[in-house]
C-alpha cells in the first residue's frame, strides 16, 4: 500500500460519517477535508465559489463535478495532506472517482450504513451552535445544553424536503461508488453510539 494514508469516509447524511472523520482524524494526525464544508466556509465568506453554489447547495443538490474536484484539489495540495488525509463526503460520483483516482492512490473507504428511516430522524433533528461552530442533535447525540438550545440553527438543506432530496442523490451514486471502491471498503454499523461506531473503525484500519 501506498505510504500516503488516504481514506474515505463513506455513507449517507446522518451516518455521523463526519463526526467519526474528525475522530479517526485526531487519532491518526491526519487532516479532516469535508467538501460540504469546505463549500459552507465559501458562502460564509461570500467568495466567487460561494456565491455559485449557495443555491445549489441549499436545495439539496450536488455542485458540479469540475468545480468540486478544483476546490478539493487546492485543498489537498497544502502541506498538512503530504501524510495523507481523510476525505468526507467525496467522492459521490463516478466523474469524481476519476479525478480523484487520476490524482492520488486511495487506501481505504469506511462506509458507514444506516437505514434511510434513522438518517431523516437524525438530520432533522441536527443543528449547530453559530456562536462555537459545534454541531448537536435534539434526537441522539450530544444532545444540547438547555441554555444554548435557543440560539441552535438549522442548516438549511437538513429541511425535510431537501434531505429527501439529499437521500435520493446518495443512493443513486452510492452502489457505484461502492463497486468501485469494493476491495478497499469496511463496512461499520452507524445505528451505535458515537464511540462504539468509532471503536468498530479503529479496529478495522
Ligand atoms: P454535505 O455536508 O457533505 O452533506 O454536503 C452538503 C452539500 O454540499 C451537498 O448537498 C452538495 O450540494 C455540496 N457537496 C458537498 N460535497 C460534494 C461533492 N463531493 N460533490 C458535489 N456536491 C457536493
């Protein structure tokens, strides 16, 4: 295997695929690249890029292919991933896969299942502190303080139809994403708590 760790974290919105990306990613001292939020940072800072997929994003739709792969290459391009680093929420297509195959030698794809059914009850129950950029969920974990409850924000794409949406487009990619990738994949078992799923993970890489 190539010395570069890089490794996917897979599965559909609510898995806590990005929670269990931050985990693996302080255990292995490798860096966290979320696409999603990389395109969130953007439209914080109203740049050109975030002007062009704020619309987008908020109905639940992908962003382009080509306008993804460049955002995620000047990312990967920083002196932090030279050891590797663990990708979430790329790639989702099978354009994606190219690019990214085109450009570096993946090592490993966690993929993270949980039913359609638990995935809506979670996102819609997300949401995040605007004050700490922290994410909770009103429905399993961790779940909010009382006295912050009030200022909580709701993304705008984890609104019921958006994640229908959201659900719709993972599962069309995702079997082909997942044959692609099927001599390098582990499956975990996302319906766990937090370091249960995170346990499961570690033992398996
Ligand atoms: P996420 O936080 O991973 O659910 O991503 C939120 C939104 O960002 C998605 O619904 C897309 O609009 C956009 N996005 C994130 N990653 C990608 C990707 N790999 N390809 C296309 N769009 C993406």
């Amino acid at each position: 295997m190539n010395e570069k760790k890089i490794i996917i974290m897979f599965g559909p919105q609510g898995s806590g695929k990005g929670t269990q990306a931050k985990i693996l990613s302080e255990k292995l001292n490798l860096p966290h690249i979320s696409t999603g939020d990389l395109f969130r940072e953007a439209i914080a800072n109203n740049s050109e890029l975030g002007k062009k997929v704020k619309e987008v994003m908020a109905h639940g739709n992908l962003v382009s292919d080509e306008l993804t792969f460049e955002l995620l290459r000047k990312r990967i391009e920083k002196d932090d991933c030279k050891r590797g680093f663990i990708l979430d929420g790329y790639p989702r297509t099978m354009e994606q896969i190219r690019l990214l195959d085109n450009y570096v030698e993946v090592s490993k794809v966690i993929d993270v299942e949980i039913a359609d059914e638990e995935a809506l009850k979670r996102l819609a129950n997300r949401r995040q502190d605007p004050e700490t950029g922290k994410i909770y969920n009103l429905y399993t974990a961790p779940k909010p303080a009382e006295e912050i409850k009030h200022r909580l924000l709701q993304r705008e794409d984890d609104q019921p139809e958006a994640i229908i949406k959201r659900l719709k487009i993972y599962h069309q990619q995702a079997d082909a994403v997942l044959k692609h990738y099927q001599d390098l994949t582990i499956k975990i078992n996302g319906e766990q708590k937090i370091d249960e799923v995170a346990a499961d993970i570690l033992q398996a890489i």
